[in-house]
C-alpha cells in the first residue's frame, strides 16, 4: 500500500533536530528557466520563509539546502538554483546532473518565458533523462492582478499542453503570498518516494493551478 502524505503534515516540512530520524537521504532539485522567473526569490522563500522584493540576478548558480523529516527519515533538499541568462548555460551539467527533480519554471506574466520552457527542456533532458519534471509557474498574484480573464485562459491552455507533453505536474506559485510553495515540494517527496498524497489538485481555471 503506498504512504501518505497529507498537505498539512507537518512531518513533511518540519526542520528536523539532531538525532530525531533514523536515516538520511540527500534528494536533489535543479531549477531552470529564464532571467527573472523567480527561480531564487522561489527557493529562498522555502528554504528561509522569507521574500526579498529585491531582484538579485543569479550569476552563474545559487545552491540552498533544507532537511525535513518523513517518518523516521532526514530528507535534505539540495537545491541548486542556475542564472537564467545564456552565458550560464555551460554550468547547467552542474545543475542537471544527478538532480532527482529539475524544476522547469516561468513566469505567469510573460507568455514568452514559458515558450523558452521548450529549449530548457530539451538541454536538460540531453544531461538527465531520468530526473522528475515539474511545470512551475511564478508570480501567480500578479498574473491575477495584471491579466484579464481571455489571457490567463490562454496561458493556462499553454501551460497544460506543456505539461502534458513533459509528463510533469504543472504547478502556479506565488512567493510573495507563499501559494503552493510548500504544497511543490511535497509533491516532489511523492514522486521521489512513491507516496499517495492526500491533497485535492487545483484544476479550474482562474485558481493557481496544482495539477499532479
């Protein structure tokens, strides 16, 4: 019988102690997508529970951990976060490789950003064939704020048919009002571990879509 994971267990995202899990497993996630897409912004707000308003453009790559306890085991999220501007993409093998999950990410605001997810896959899955994708898109709450109802439709058409076409869940997330960020990170434990997860996905349109 597969495990559960509820959206509000806590187990699943509580900072663990020294000595309260019995094993230990390193579970690495690259993030990729264009500049300004909020790859950092994304990863400093789950690792730290913090936003920073300040744009700070990742030259060359970001690397963040964060250990949570499943049951009796220390999961540590190795996170590695790669500049989204093409000079960056040399180090991308340091990004891609070994990574169990590689999050493919744009922003909801700027249709060209998910576009470019194609190119971005592609490199990737010429490094790592095996790793988990995930459709992640940004700044859910200024895609509410600054498109009409006619575009968010249009990009979220976009968006499934991606999705689909990766195999990947699709994901909207918004930093700055922590929508889904802790929610991703679950469903990545499920994938990695094969776990049953008991949230209800996100389907409809005008809702920051959680499709797993």
């Amino acid at each position: 019988m597969a495990s559960q994971v509820s959206a509000a267990d806590e187990g699943a995202d509580r900072e663990s102690t020294a000595g309260d899990a019995k094993n230990s497993v390193t579970v690495k996630i690259g993030m990729v997508g264009d500049p300004q897409v909020g790859k950092t912004t994304l990863m400093v707000k789950y690792v730290e529970g913090r936003f920073d308003e300040d744009y700070i453009m990742t030259l060359g790559v970001n690397f963040m951990e964060k250990t949570v306890t499943l049951r009796n085991t220390e999961v540590i999220f190795s996170i590695w976060d790669l500049g989204g501007s093409r000079e960056f993409t040399t180090m991308l093998p340091l990004v891609c490789n070994d990574a169990v999950a590689v999050f493919f990410m744009f922003d909801l605001t700027r249709k060209a950003t998910l576009a470019n997810v194609k190119e971005w896959y592609k490199q990737v899955r010429g490094l790592n064939r095996s790793a988990h994708a995930f459709l992640v898109g940004t700044k859910y709450d200024l895609y509410t704020q600054q498109l009409d109802e006619a575009a968010q439709r249009d990009v979220d058409k976009q968006a499934r048919k991606y999705a689909r076409a990766m195999k990947a869940p699709l994901v909207y997330v918004s930093a700055s009002h922590s929508i889904n960020v802790q929610k991703l990170f679950k469903i990545v434990l499920s994938k990695v571990f094969d776990l049953r997860l008991t949230m209800t996905q996100i389907e409809g349109d005008g809702q920051p879509l959680l499709i797993f």
